[in-house]
C-alpha cells in the first residue's frame, strides 16, 4: 500500500471510530504528562492544593508526596487501561489495521515543540530532541495497546489490511 492508500485508511478508520478517536487523541497527550509527573512528585502533591483553591507551600509534607504519586500512578494505568479499551473499538469500528503509533509521535511531538518554538521564539536542536520524549512514550504506549487490541480483535498475528476490505 503506498502513500496514498496510507491516507485513505487513516481517513476512513478515523470517519469510523467516531468521537472514539477523541478519548484516543486525549490518551496520547495524558501518557506523556503523567509520566513526567511521577518523576516529578511534588507536581501531584501541588496539584492537590491547585484544586482546593489553596496557594503552593514551599516543602511538602512526605505524605502529601506519596499520595500524589500513588495517585498519578493509578490515574495512568487508568488511562492506559482506557486506551487499550478506546484502541480494541477503534479497530473494531475500522476492520482493519492501520497503525496509530505515528500519528500519537508526530502529533505529540510535533505540537509540544511548536508550543516551545513559538513561546519562546528560539530553536534548539538538544530541546527539540528532549521534546520528542513525550513523542516517544506516546508512540510506544500506542505501540503495546495497537498490538494487544489488534490481537483481540482479529486474532494474534493476524493483521487485516485496508486493501483487503477497502468497501468504503
């Protein structure tokens, strides 16, 4: 399948999955943040204090910091489990497999280096390479759950391609 017959899956599995596609979209831009905010406990325990309204202290108490980490930790297998639902639907809805993976990389990366780009007015060659790493957490979460509902859907290791149902 060339280029053209590339664009023409995305754009039928998209029109099929429906509003699907944006819980999938949303997925690919919350993996990223919150892994970053498990490396970055205080970040959880401060957003506990963003929510109530209350201003940042400058320390944190240590079980601030830890119910801040254990809740970041179970609101990312959340997602990740939402995700791997939202992606066995959407290949469901398409009956086909098309990979999403690039889309997820390019999408977030492409955006969170123009959102820097164009905040800051500078290039950098490092950051732009140190903004691709939410790139490449949402490409590899995509990767496994592509893979996982894939198999759930059409079988393990059988992957229709949009030729062989191209009645669109």
């Amino acid at each position: 399948m060339g280029n053209l017959g590339y664009n023409i899956a995305y754009a039928v599995s998209l029109r099929r999955a429906g509003h699907l596609k944006w819980l999938i979209v949303a997925s690919w831009f919350l993996v990223p943040v919150l892994a970053e905010t498990i490396m970055h406990p205080t970040d959880a325990a401060g957003f506990w204090y963003w929510l109530n309204s209350l201003s940042l202290p400058q320390y944190y108490f240590w079980h601030e910091i830890v119910r801040g980490e254990f809740t970041t930790l179970l609101v990312l297998g959340a997602v990740i489990f939402i995700y791997l639902v939202a992606v066995t639907l959407f290949y469901r809805r398409a009956q086909f497999f098309v990979p999403l993976w690039p889309l997820a990389a390019l999408l977030v990366g492409g955006l969170g280096n123009a959102a820097w780009f164009f905040g800051t007015g500078v290039w950098d060659s490092a950051g732009a390479m140190a903004g691709f790493m939410p790139a490449a957490l949402a490409g590899l979460a995509s990767v496994v759950c592509e893979r996982l509902g894939a198999d759930f859907v059409f079988g393990p290791g059988n992957r229709p391609a949009f030729d062989d149902v191209a009645d669109y």
